[in-house]
C-alpha cells in the first residue's frame, strides 16, 4: 500500500536534508554505539557535547574500558539516567575482555552485551555493519503511528509488535543504515511531537494523520505508573573549608554518584527533628536551604539542605569523607546536589 512511497521517500529527504553529525560519517562501531548511548533519552544538541568529550577523553574501546569509574561518571554528569553510564562503561570492559575490543557485528551477538537492547543492537548492526535489522526509536514509533494512522499503543507489548514488524517490512535491504537514519531523522526534524512541520513533510501526501487531522492524538500511549513524590533531608556536614560527602551505595537513584548525608521521610520535616533523630544539637545547625526540586522520569525529589557546621557529629559508618572545594568538583554528582554546592558559592 503505502509502504514503498513512504520509505523511498523518507530516504530521498534524509540524503538531502540529513544533519552533519559526527558520528554519521562513520562506520566505526565503538563511536556509533557511543552516540547511540548517549542519544538515548537525550537530544542531539544536548548529547553532542557529551560525544565530543567521550571521544577525546576515550578515542577507543580500550582508553573507555581502562578508564576509572569516577572519571567516566564524571563526564556523564547532568545526563541523568546514570544506569546509562554504567553499563557503558561494563560493556567496554566486556568488548575488550571478551572479544579483544572488537564490536561483535551480528544483531543477536551485540544485544548480549550490557547497557544494548533491541533499539541499540539494531542501530549498531545496521549503520556500522550494514545488518538488515529495524532500529525503532521515539521518533520512529511517532512517524509510523501518523503516517499510517495506526492507534495501538506503542508502550503495549502487542503495539511494539506491531511497530517493529511493521519497520522491519518497511526496511530498505540494501541502505537499513540510512534507512533507519531517516525516520529517525524525520521524526527529530520534521515530524515532532508538537506541532510537526507538515508543510515540509516529504511523505505529507500519503500521510493518515495529516488527511484526518490527528497528528495530536499519535502515537498513542496507554496509562503508565504514577510519579512518585520523595522528600530527602541532606545533611551537610562541613568545617575547614571542606563538605563531607560519601558515594551513593545502594540499588537506587544516582547509583555510584556523591551526595551528603540523607534522611528520607514521607513529607518535609522541620530540620531541628531531623537533626535530633540523629542525636545531634539542633544548636549545630548553621543554615537551612529553602526546598529544592527536582524532576526525575518516575520521581519527583523534594530536597533541604541543613548545614552542620561541626563535623564533630558525624554519624558513624555512614561513609562521608572531607573533600575540598575543588575535590567536591572532581568528584561525580547527581544535579541537584551541583545546584546546591554552586548556590553556595562552594563550587
Ligand atoms: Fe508527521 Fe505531518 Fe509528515 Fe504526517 S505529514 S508524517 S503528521 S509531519
């Protein structure tokens, strides 16, 4: 039906109006799946930088994968989704431990690896080794469900199979690189999320939203779970010029990243209880911020910052060690807890 006009066409428009984007211009595995891990979740302009400083940083599998955890951790801050950085960082040691840092080329072989499902897997195996596999993305399931009106949705395990046995169908056999490029593409480009540039659209004429006028209700997305609230009282336990911080251990939000002491409860409390359900003299306290907030993909964090200006009472076992101001820089850290450090003129 309109299978072909779709895909001949999106093909056309992204050889003519396609980005310079680094790693485009190349076949070389390791940077396209680098590109590929930071873009997800990410926009371009955002990420950008990011690939540009991994690359210098690590220009090979090898320099990544011999990196220290902190130093990688380090160039991923203000990302978010650090789970991403992680595994990054698990896969380039496995690349190099496993298969003498040579990318495996096969589909099936690369979704073994950490931190590569099915959309990375495909994307790797089709722009660096030309494997005829369909790369689905945000943009992707976004240009399908409006060009083809198609109204089951795309976070539904029937919707997904649908879209990807509808990309595969679609695929280009002898270009699936550029191919999945480009619908990507038109989706970052042409097709937004709002108000996408229909005027421009190349395959505008065969398109089911546009003749309906229902590009604002695709994709559809069936209800997710709710955003869940969480209040954290830090605190900052700091004297001589340096803050005390300690690494973040447990199976959480901000995994391996620095923060300050932290007592979580079900609403703000005034700092004076937090601070005596430690056993510590409200006299200590030396400051308390206003609340902070912070929005993460299922959380929302609502955080204050009380000052002790006497380390004296540092909670024992709790890990925290002194850094100074320009250690605490070095050091990995979640958003929210730079904001703060930079709000005092600490950083
Ligand atoms: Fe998207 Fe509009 Fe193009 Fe249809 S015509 S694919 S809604 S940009």
């Amino acid at each position: 039906m309109d299978s072909p006009f779709f895909a001949t066409n999106a093909l056309k428009w992204y050889d003519e109006n396609r980005r310079d984007l680094p790693w485009r211009n190349t076949s070389d595995p390791y940077r396209i799946w680098l590109s590929e891990i930071i873009l997800q979740q990410t926009r371009v302009q955002q990420g950008l930088p990011y690939y540009q400083r991994f690359i210098a940083a690590f220009p090979d599998v090898f320099r990544l994968a011999a990196a220290p955890p902190d130093k990688v951790l380090r160039l991923w801050e203000g990302l978010g989704y650090y789970t991403r950085a992680r595994n990054l960082h698990a896969c380039a040691r496995l690349v190099v431990q496993n298969h003498q840092g040579v990318f495996p080329s096969r589909y099936e072989d690369l979704l073994r690896l950490p931190g590569i499902g099915p959309y990375t897997a495909a994307a790797i195996a089709s722009m660096a080794f030309g494997q005829a596999v369909a790369a689905v993305d945000g943009n992707v399931y976004r240009v399908l469900a409006r060009f083809f009106g198609l109204e089951q949705p795309i976070n539904s395990p029937s919707g997904k199979r649908v879209f990807q046995k509808l990309a595969h169908e679609l695929l280009d056999r002898q270009r699936p690189g550029a191919y999945n490029q480009a619908v990507m593409e038109l989706g970052a480009l042409v097709c937004t999320p709002k108000n996408p540039a229909c005027h421009t659209c190349p395959v505008r004429s065969g398109c089911r939203a546009f003749q309906l006028n229902r590009w604002h209700k695709l994709p559809v997305k069936a209800q997710t779970r709710k955003i869940r609230t969480r209040y954290l009282h830090y605190l900052v336990f700091s004297g001589g010029n340096r803050v005390y911080m300690k690494k973040r251990k447990a199976r959480d939000i901000w995994q391996g990243l620095y923060d300050f002491y932290c007592v979580e409860t079900n609403r703000l409390q005034p700092a004076e209880k937090i601070v005596k359900s430690l056993g510590l003299r409200p006299g200590y306290i030396s400051g308390v911020s206003p609340a902070y907030r912070h929005q993460l993909t299922h959380q929302k964090i609502v955080a204050r910052f009380v000052v002790i200006g006497n380390p004296a009472g540092l909670p024992a076992d709790a890990g925290l060690r002194p850094y100074t101001p320009a250690q605490a820089a070095r050091l990995p850290k979640p958003v929210l807890i730079t904001r703060y450090l930079a709000d005092t003129g600490f950083l």
